[in-house]
C-alpha cells in the first residue's frame, strides 16, 4: 500500500499558496484492507475513504471509461493493479496531475511542472473531452490563478470550444454548474471565470442571460466602456473588492440583466431596464438551483439599482417607501447587501474604480432614524389595525424631512 498527496495540494504547494485540504490516492491495495486498517468508506461511486485520525480523504487508484451521457456516464475500475500514473491520467489539467511522495519527492508524468513554471492550463490527455464540466473547470481554474498569470493553451482552448458546440454542457446538473460557478466567483478575480467561457462559446450554453449582454451599448456620457456585458464584469470585479460574500457578487452579475431585453431601437437608453430584468435573474436562479438567500438578493439588486442610485436626490416619503420595499428593517444584513452591490455598480466603470458611493452613507443613516420609531406609543394611544400602519408612515416621513433639511443645512 502506497499513499500519495495529489491535485490542487501538490499544485498549491509548488506555487507557494496555502494549502487548505489534501488528497491522498492509494495504491496497491483493496476496500477490505483499508477497512481493516481503519478507514471509513464514504460515496457510492467510486472508494473513497476517511484517515481514521486525520479525517482526511484517501481514494484508491482508479481509471475511468467513458460510456454514456451526463455525470453518471463513467465506468469505474477500482483495483490494487491499476498504476498511479494511470489515476493520474483521468485528471483534467496537467497542473493537477502531479503527486508528491512522503519525501517530497514530486511524480510528474505529463509535465505539470513545465505548465506550473510557463503558467499555462493544459489538458492532460484526449479523455479531457469525457467530462463537460472540465469546461467550467479550466475556467473556474484560471480565475483561482489569475494573479499567477495563468492562460488557457491554445489545444485545450479549442477542445473547450469542441466540447460548447457539442451540446454536452447541457447534460450538467444545476448542482454541478452552481458549485463550480460559486468557487469561481469566491475567487479575486471571478470576471475571468466568465471571460474564459466566452472565449470558448461556453457563456451562451450555460449563462446565455449574461452573453446577451455583451454588444449592448450604453451611454457613453454614464458609461465609458459603452458595452454592457464588459461592463457587467466590471461590476463583479468591483464586488469583488468590496465584498467576499458570493451572493453579492452573483448578484452583480445578474443586475443589469434586463438591459439585454431592451428594445433596439431604444439603445443606448435602458429605461425601465431594472423591472425588465427580474425574470431573466429569477430564470437564472431557478435553473442553477441557487440558494434562497442567493436568489433573494439578486432580484431584490436588480430591481431596486436604479432606486437606490436616486436616493440622495428622493423626496422623504420616497425614501421610506423604498426602505419598506426592501424590507430594511427586517433584513438589514441582505439590505447592505443591496447597498453594496449598488456600490459595485458605480464603480463598475474605467476611471471610477475608487469612486464614494454616498447613497450607501445616506440610506444608512435614513434606515437608522426610521428604525428608532416604535408602533408601541400609537398601540398604547388606542390606534388599531391600518391605522397604526398610516400613523407610523407619516412619523417616519416625519423624521427623514428632518433628517433631510439637517443635511441640506449641513451641505450649505
């Protein structure tokens, strides 16, 4: 029995980034023997185990064969005379097709380590083409390694645009595409991960909601890059900056959705373009299966951007119609969310990457003033059912009057 370190740790530790999980392949052994020593078996499909102290994965040696359609088209072949340069031939990029013995000793059958140093994504072997979502992999790989610098080979590019115009991408399920997509966009630079299934046809397979967007033109005067879909990465890359939480970045992705539904005789104008993209992004949603919270944000950022852009100049009952609309004050956590995908989007253009967004200071404050105000005194004077709900409308508008000539006092 002989245990090696594989994939993404033997790769990250020659890069010299952290290593966060290790794989282990085992060779020479069988399901029984690693039973004995203690390991736990978990997955149906193929043996993998848990280190009795460790907890960390050990998978034996295995080969797979392609024989049918779809995630569950592969058979499996399990066995202690199966090679470990076989197991490491079904790997997707060369850089993952390394292992490391215990000495440090590094095994690289298919030069990954000629690929590491030319920072280069290459295909292992023609079996690459097998597995559809190696596609979304390769893409999700160069944004994870974006600051290294890392390119797509021009032969692995072109199997990825064989493998989009084969229709195989649709075979995927929500689950895999929507895992893959959230570690790309939990990376620095989740643009790239989109960038990279353009180039090779993949967008219009899997988001066709966001390849519409690119030959979209805006105003010049608003936006100078002018094409929508460049600047919709634009905006992501700028959530990334502010922003770790995946949700608020998928949702920078989906908010200028409807602007791709917009009349072409209408161009550069997009009015109305918020309304317009709420079923695209739900669409989007309900076809990856994201989570609630996820979905929930998305449309809530692309119907009220434009909104919330407004809200320095919005009048008092405005305001507090737009905080009710959101639901501010029950969900204050997902209403910054808004906030910061609005941000994004400000600075979602050349020139602007480091722009205030004082609409994000402002409904803060408006939210902080209205919440202090209680239904309890108007409960407590006899008021009942819509009345309390009439009363407690106008003290709030009340209040952001006041709020609002305080500031304007404050600006002269």
């Amino acid at each position: 029995m002989n245990c090696y370190i594989v994939g993404g740790a033997v790769r990250d530790r020659l890069l010299g980034r952290p290593v966060m999980d290790r794989d282990w392949v085992v060779v020479g052994t069988t399901p029984e023997a690693m039973q004995e020593r203690g390991f736990r078996q978990v997955g149906a499909d193929f043996p993998v185990f848990l280190h009795p102290e460790t907890g960390e994965e050990h998978a034996l040696a295995r080969t797979e064969r392609k024989q049918g359609r779809g995630y569950h088209g592969f058979a499996v072949h399990a066995d202690p005379d199966v090679t470990l340069e076989e197991d490491l031939e079904r790997r997707d990029l060369t850089i993952n097709a390394m292992a490391m013995q215990a000495d440090g000793t590094i095994i690289d059958p298919f030069g990954g380590l000629a690929d590491l140093e030319a920072r280069t994504l290459r295909h292992v072997g023609p079996a690459f083409v097998e597995d559809p979502l190696r596609v979304l992999r390769v893409a999700r790989f160069a944004a994870q390694l974006a600051d290294y610098g890392f390119t797509v080979a021009d032969d692995t590019r072109e199997l990825m645009r064989r493998m989009s115009d084969s229709g195989e991408l649709a075979d995927l399920t929500p689950e895999r595409v929507w895992t893959e997509t959230a570690k790309a966009l939990a990376t620095r630079h989740p643009s790239r991960y989109f960038e990279v299934l353009r180039d090779v046809g993949a967008l219009s397979r899997v988001f066709p909601e966001v390849d519409a967007l690119f030959g979209v033109p805006q105003p010049a005067r608003y936006h100078p890059e002018i094409d929508t879909g460049i600047h919709t990465l634009l905006v992501l890359e700028a959530a990334a900056r502010l922003s770790d939480s995946v949700a608020v970045r998928f949702a920078a992705l989906c908010h200028d959705l409807g602007k791709a539904l917009t009349p072409r005789a209408e161009w550069p104008s997009h009015i109305g373009h918020e309304a317009r993209g709420v079923a695209p992004t739900r669409e989007l949603c309900e076809r990856l299966r994201t989570p609630k919270a996820v979905r929930e944000l998305a449309v809530l950022a692309t119907e009220m951007h434009g909104r919330v852009h407004k809200a320095c100049e919005m009048r008092a009952s405005t305001l507090v119609d737009l905080l009710d609309r959101m639901d501010a004050f029950r969900r204050p956590e997902r209403f910054r969310d808004v906030l910061t995908v609005c941000h994004a989007d400000a600075q979602g253009k050349p020139g602007h990457e480091a722009d205030p967004y004082p609409q994000r200071e402002w409904l803060e404050r408006v939210r902080e003033v209205v919440a202090a105000i209680s239904p309890r005194p108007l409960v407590e004077q006899g008021c009942r059912g819509a009345e309390i709900g009439r009363k407690l409308r106008e003290q709030r508008i009340r209040a952001v009057s006041h709020l609002k000539a305080e500031r304007g006092q404050a600006q002269g």
